[in-house]
C-alpha cells in the first residue's frame, strides 16, 4: 500500500510532515495552525489517513493535509 501526501511524495511510518492548511479539530477548541510539524506519523489501514500525537492527543489526519518534511 502507497501512502502518498498532498505533493504525491510516499509517506511511511516514522516519518515528519507539515500542515499546508489550518484545520479546526472535531469535539474540541483546538485548532492546528499551518507549518505545524507533526513528527512520527503512523500509517493506517486507509490510504488517505494517518494516525499522529499532537499535543497530547491522539489525532487522525488526512493525508491531503500534509506535506513531507
């Protein structure tokens, strides 16, 4: 499975990737900005999603979002 970012680079686990977009975080008041750098993703099941810890949470994001560090 290719897990590829908004730039069609391929992403994998482990790697860093940047927010090119701000995005409002369902069920709560957190917003992430853009240029946020999200370090040790983790890939899922879904080609279009992957599973991150940021500022202590755990957050599922769409890879449309992101760009490859």
């Amino acid at each position: 499975m290719e897990v590829k970012d908004s730039n069609g680079s391929l992403l994998k686990d482990g790697d860093s990737v940047h927010l090119i977009k701000d995005l409002k975080v369902k069920g709560s008041s957190l917003v992430l900005k853009r240029g946020k750098l999200i370090k040790n993703i983790k890939l899922t099941d879904d080609i279009d999603e992957v599973d991150c810890r940021v500022d202590g949470s755990n957050i599922v994001l769409k890879t449309c979002f992101l760009k490859k560090s």
